[in-house]
C-alpha cells in the first residue's frame, strides 16, 4: 500500500480499514478544537466532582436546599460530560478520561477538607466561573475550524454555567 492511500485509511481491529474522518473541518482544526474541548471536559469533571462532595458533606441551616440545589447541579454535569466527550469524539480524537489527564487540563482547584455551606457556595461560583472562562477560550478554533456543533455546545454550555453562577451568588446576598 502506498503513503499516501496509507493516511486515507485507519485500521481498524478487523481486516477491513476504516475511512479517515472527512466532515469538512481540517485535521489541523480538529485538533486544536478538541485541545479546548478536553479542557472543557476537564473542568466539567473537576466541578462535577466538587459539587458532589459538597452535596454528600453540606450541614448547617440551609443543608435542604444546598442538598438539593447541589444533586441538581452535580446530575447536570455528570450528563454535560457525556456531551462534551462525545463531541470530541465526533472530531476524531480520543476524550481524556482519567484522573491523571484531568488534573493535567483542569483550571478548577481540588478543595482540602469539608468547608463550611457559605463557602462550599463560593467555591461552586468559582468553580462554574472557570468553566465558563475556559469554554470562552475553546470558542476561536472552534469558529476558525467552521464547527458550528462545538459552537452550539460551547454556547449552551457557557449558558448553564453563567446561570447557575448568578443562582449559586444570589445565596451569598
């Protein structure tokens, strides 16, 4: 087999190859899109991962609605997830999935010990903040490359987490 009909094929487990992803956006592009987008995936988990800590170890006065308020964030992550990976997927290129990746990607700080409900509130802010910071980042390759369903996420997802920001800050009045 030649070179070049070699870089238009993948194999695959089987005998028979699998054709290269071909849907209009540059490897080139692909790659630097889904460099943004493992970012994303890596400060959705690290936020998914706080939240639910706190959800399990939140007391004091408000511990019903901050226990509830959290199970429903932390259930909107979890499913958030799924999407984002699964886009970078649909680019061709594997999702980070471990720990050891995600701590290398994320701009979300791991909290030490079980801080008081306010804080745990003013961690959350900070930590949606983030994500909503890195996934403005990933939006220029995302608009260079043409990739209007990165778009389209990215912008769905900067949504959820400017709105549960301002939710979870409004506590802090």
């Amino acid at each position: 087999m030649g070179k070049n009909k070699a870089s238009k094929i993948a194999v695959t487990a089987g005998d028979s190859p699998a054709p290269m992803i071909d849907i209009g956006i540059p490897d080139k592009d692909r790659a630097k899109i889904v460099e943004g987008l493992s970012k994303v995936l890596a400060d959705t988990y690290s936020l998914y991962l706080k939240t639910h800590n706190f959800h399990w170890n939140v007391e004091g006065p408000m511990f019903n609605t901050l226990h509830l308020m959290f199970m429903e964030q932390y259930t909107e992550l979890w499913t958030a997830l799924d999407a984002i990976a699964e886009r970078i997927r649909s680019l061709g290129y594997p999702a980070p999935g471990t720990y050891k990746q995600f701590a290398k990607l994320t701009s979300i700080a791991e909290t030490d010990g079980v801080p008081e409900a306010r804080e745990m509130v003013r961690l959350l802010v900070s930590g949606h903040e983030a994500v909503t910071r890195t996934a403005r980042a990933a939006f220029p390759a995302a608009e260079k490359g043409g990739d209007e369903s990165t778009v389209d996420l990215l912008t769905q997802r900067l949504q959820v987490h400017e709105k549960t920001a301002w939710m979870l800050r409004s506590l802090l009045k």
